[in-house]
C-alpha cells in the first residue's frame, strides 16, 4: 500500500514533466536531446527492429518515461525551455514557408499602355501601392523574425530569403521610378521634341521594354530578378540616364520659357504639346485661352501656313494687319502674334477715333460691327477726356457748352439702350453694354463738374480724381495712350481683352482705382480690403482693362511654396502682367516670409526703374507694366 501512494505521488510530480514532452512541436532535433537528456541513448531517427534494451522514438511508450520520472522531474527547468525552444523553432518555420509562398506565388497586376506614333504596345505595372506595401510588410517580418532567441538554427536560410527580398525590393522600387519617368519621357522622344536626348533615350527605351517583356512572360515578381545578376544596378543606372533625359528636357523648356515669358503659365505637360506640335493648329488653339486675356483662339488661312485673325470667346473677329507666318519655333511666332495683336489694335484705335471724330461723338452700329468692344471704349473715353478738357481750356467756357455735350451723352445712353435691348446678336449685344456702362460713368462725371459753382480747370481736383485717356501719335507705327489718375499716369498696353464682363463704376470703385493707381505710381501694388464676394478682385481685373494689362489671378493655398510663387513672378515681371493673388493669408508663415522678400526686391526694381532683377537664381527682365495684388 505504501509503495501504491509512493507510486501515485511520483506520477502526480512527473505530469507536469510529461505535459511539457507531448511532441506537439518537436522536431527530431528536440526528441534526440530530449533523449539524451533522459539517458535514453538511441537516435530518434532510429526504427526499433530488433529487440533492444534502449528504445527508439518509435516505439516509446509512458512506461519508458515513467522509468525516468526522477531524472524527468530533476530537468523540469530544461524541459521548459525545450518545449518553448520548439514552439518558437515553430513559429519561425512557418514564418519562412509562409515568405518563400509570397515571394514564388506572387503576381504583378499588368495594363497595356499604348506607346506613341504607332510604337509597338507594352505592358506596364499597375498596383504599385499595394505590391511594395505587401513586400515591406515582408521584410518586416524578416527582421521581426531575426530579434527572436530562436533565430541562430535558421540564420543562414534567412539570411539567404532576406537577401533576395531586399533585392527584389530594390529593383521593384527603382522600376517603379523607371516606369513613371519612361511613360513621362516616352511622349517627348517619340516626337522628336528633345534631339540632342534622343539617342540616349533610346538605348533606355530598348533595356525597359526588354525588362517588361519577360515580366509579362512569366508574371511572378520573381521573374525580375531571373533577368539578370545585377538587375538593380541595371535599373539604378537606367534611372540615372532618365534623369538625365528630364534634366535636359526640363532646361529645354525653360529656354522656351525665357523666350516666351509667357509659357511660365503653362504647366510642363500643356507647354511640351504646344513645341512638340507647334505647327498643328488644333493643339495651339486649345492652349491660347492660358496665354492670353482675350485670345480664345485664331483663325488660320486656308494653307494654314498664316494666322489671319484672333477671336474672343464671343467671337469677336479681329483681322490682323500682317498675317503671322506659323513657322520655326513656335516661341518666335507666338512672339509675333503678340506684337502684331498690339499693332493692329493701335491701328484700329487711330481709324476708329477718325470715324468717331465725324459722327459727333457716337458710333453707328456698322462701326461697332468693325472695331473691337475693347477699342471702342477706348476711343470714347479717349473723345470724352478730350471734349471736357477742351471745355475747360477755353477761355470763354460757358456751363451751358458742357450742358449740351451733357445732353448728347444722355442722347447716346438711350440709343445704345435701345439697341442693346432690341439686339438679338449677344456679340453686338456685349459691345453696346459696355459703351453703355462707360456712357454712364462719363455722364456722372460730367454731372459732378456743373455742380460745381466755381470755375473748374483741368487741375481740379474734381477732374483729375478720375480716369482720363491721352493719345499721343508720334507716328502712324507708334501709338501711345496714357491713362491719368491724379498724379498718377499709365501706358496703355494694348492686349487684347476680348468682351469681359464689365463692373458697373460706383463711388467705391472710384476710390479704389484712386488708392490702386497711387499705390502703383508710388512703386507698390495694393491690396483691397473686404468681405467675400463684395467685387474685391474684379475691381482689380476691371482697372486692368481699362489700362488693357492682363490680369492673372491665382487663388493661393498650403500647396504653393516659394519656388512655384516666384516662377509665378518670372513669368508676370517678363511679360509685364498683372497678377492678382486670392486668399494670399492662406500661404505658410516661412512661405510668406519668403515670398515677402521677392516682393520687396521686384517692388524696389520698379520704383528705381531697374531694367532687371534676379529671381531663381537668374537674371530677368523688367516689364514696367507689371503689379501684384
């Protein structure tokens, strides 16, 4: 009986034991020092076949161990250790067979992409985004895997699955930079844009659709790396080549872009269409509306070898006098057109002030068929400044002469009404609106001056507190307006503004043309102040066509930093533009203060009159006519 408890109480030591030897994760690494540990000798990679005093894993039984309970119960500390030892050797294995299933069965997703000027089809990856995410959770694990203590056993097989993981992530994220520059370039190259690159592009375009080939062979990510041992220097070297090809494209365009200041609005992509197809009328149309106020495209001949016309988005026609030869660089035609826009509108802006001369001051509608809206305001604000001052230089002047003029200006409001309103063409429709805004305005003005008791000169302030348009016709080829505002006087630039939208003048909008116009006499630009909507930049748009500046306006956020602002200011300074900027207190505090810094060195080359500034490094020129607000 004794010996029975003894024998119970032995087994209730040795379970604990036997729970940690139950084998579920040993290996026969683990039953061999498990053995040996127990003093049971035989491999357990042995079969028993022939009867032995020692066992073997196959045919142990509890009996067996139960024969070593006490050596059992004196390695409890080693058994532990065993069993975790095990359970982590487990988790690992798993781990690694889990790693060598992506890596063989893993697929890159494909798209066929159309190449240019009938170029052979290739196909290209899509899914980026998910395959590195995926490949970098991998390479987490294998490093997650070597900070475990049961890492050593497997050491070299992970060393060796680490290697190649790393390489493939190498590879597979130069050839994601690959392909983004390849489907940029491809486009520029295949149309000859770029042909000092074009040899070095080539040689690149022949190894990249060489790489895409074998991958859309066999699919597998894997099948990156059978191309070759030094795949990822191979793609490194590619990468470094692209960017070579874009380095130069990049210095391409901004040649174009200092020849034709006018090119810093346009974006890369819009800017390599127009030069890669300049000759192609179509593409040239759709990108006139970004380069100029009023041009919302041209009228070509026949041969489409010259531009005959522009044209608003009204339609409003406006012949040119010298067609423009659409030839060589398309910089240098572009160029042209916009010496010639101007040209022709001072051509048209003397004629028009000759017929306006003979009709007593009104236009009949054949003559507001053949000029342009802009060039009709112009030229009756340039006869109304010269009708009051001409009253007010004359000795004899009496109220009742500025009454009658008074008169046939009211007679003028209800003709151009009455037209305006009965008028079923929205062109002609525009063009007597505007006359008949800037009728009232003029009447207003009028008004104010006979209201005055004393005598009035062409000092006062009452006069010299508003708009006044100046023609000085040196020679027929050299037209000049200047437009007045106190002290304050401006050269008319001449670009086309087409048929806007015109601002109905108030008393506001008198004053704050007053503060702008100083502000810009005195060197500086100006800010108008207010709530939203209340008409803020569209005084500002409105005063730059009345002195005929485009007027650019960007609506700035967190998203443009200091170099895209000062390209901004290349372009306006180059071209002499007026930019507006919205929503300017959105920009970043570093930012500001930076931006801060270009305005005051343009704000200082315009009060001096410096002919140029630097800006990004380079030296630009100064066009007299540019602000910012």
């Amino acid at each position: 009986m004794h010996n029975i408890k003894q024998q119970v109480g032995m087994f209730e030591d040795v379970f604990p034991c036997l729970r940690l030897i139950t084998g579920e994760y040993f290996e026969s690494e683990h039953w061999n020092l498990l053995f040996f540990k127990l003093n049971l000798k035989r491999k357990a990679s042995e079969v028993n076949t022939k009867p032995s005093s020692k066992v073997s894993l196959q045919d142990l039984t509890l009996g067996d161990l139960l024969s070593a309970s006490s050596t059992l119960i004196e390695q409890n500390e080693f058994l532990k250790q065993l069993c975790n030892r095990a359970k982590g050797e487990v988790t690992i294995r798993e781990a690694i067979q889990e790693l060598h299933l992506w890596i063989e069965n893993t697929k890159f997703e494909l798209k066929v992409h159309l190449a240019s000027n009938g170029a052979k089809q290739v196909a290209l990856i899509k899914g980026w985004q998910h395959l590195l995410t995926k490949l970098g959770d991998q390479l987490s694990t294998l490093s997650s895997l070597k900070e475990s203590p049961y890492f050593p056993p497997f050491s070299d097989r992970l060393k060796t699955l680490q290697d190649k993981f790393v390489t493939l992530d190498q590879s597979l994220r130069y050839l994601n930079q690959v392909q983004k520059k390849w489907v940029f370039l491809e486009p520029v190259f295949s149309k000859g844009a770029l042909p000092q690159e074009q040899s070095r592009f080539e040689r690149i375009d022949e190894s990249f659709r060489h790489i895409m080939n074998v991958i859309a062979t066999h699919m597998h990510v894997t099948s990156l790396l059978s191309i070759g041992n030094d795949v990822t220097n191979q793609l490194s070297a590619m990468f470094d080549q692209l960017e070579r090809c874009q380095k130069a494209l990049t210095e391409f365009l901004e040649e174009k872009r200092r020849k034709f200041p006018r090119f810093y609005f346009l974006g890369d992509d819009d800017l390599l269409e127009i030069v890669s197809q300049s000759t192609n009328p179509n593409v040239v149309q759709s990108h006139l509306k970004k380069l100029y106020q009023g041009i919302a495209k041209v009228q070509f001949s026949s041969d489409l070898q010259f531009i005959e016309s522009v044209q608003s988005l009204m339609d409003e026609k406006v012949p040119l006098c010298n067609p423009v030869k659409v030839s060589g660089d398309v910089e240098s035609w572009l160029s042209q057109l916009t010496v010639e826009t101007w040209y022709t509108l001072q051509k048209q802006l003397t004629d028009c002030l000759k017929v306006l001369q003979h009709q007593s001051a009104r236009f009949a509608m054949d003559v507001v068929d053949t000029y342009s809206s802009q060039i009709l305001c112009l030229s009756q604000s340039i006869a109304f400044t010269r009708q009051v001052e001409e009253w007010m230089m004359d000795q004899d002047k009496k109220p009742s002469e500025l009454k009658r003029y008074l008169e046939n200006m009211q007679q003028d409001l209800d003709v151009y009404s009455t037209l305006a309103h009965d008028e079923h063409s929205g062109l002609r429709s525009a063009k007597l609106k505007s006359l008949l805004l800037d009728r009232v305005h003029q009447i207003h003005i009028v008004e104010s001056l006979l209201e005055k008791k004393e005598a009035v000169d062409v000092n006062d302030w009452e006069w010299i507190r508003h708009l006044r348009f100046y023609i000085d016709v040196a020679t027929p080829n050299n037209v000049k307006v200047y437009v007045k505002m106190v002290h304050a006087s401006f050269e008319y630039s001449f670009e086309y503004q087409g048929n806007p939208n015109r601002l109905v003048h108030t008393p506001l909008t008198d004053k704050c043309y007053l503060v702008l116009t100083q502000g810009m006499h005195l060197g500086f630009g100006g800010n108008p102040y207010g709530p939203a909507g209340t008409g803020k930049t569209e005084s500002v748009k409105e005063l730059g066509y009345l002195l005929g500046r485009q007027v650019l306006v960007f609506n700035c956020d967190e998203s443009i930093d200091c170099e895209c602002m000062s390209r901004i200011f290349t372009g306006l300074v180059q071209c002499g533009a007026w930019g507006c900027f919205d929503e300017f207190n959105r920009l970043k505090e570093d930012e500001l203060s930076a931006v801060s810094q270009q305005l005051q060195l343009i704000q200082h080359a315009l009060r001096q009159r410096e002919s140029q500034i630097h800006l990004l490094g380079e030296t630009v020129n100064v066009y007299i006519f540019f602000f910012f607000f």
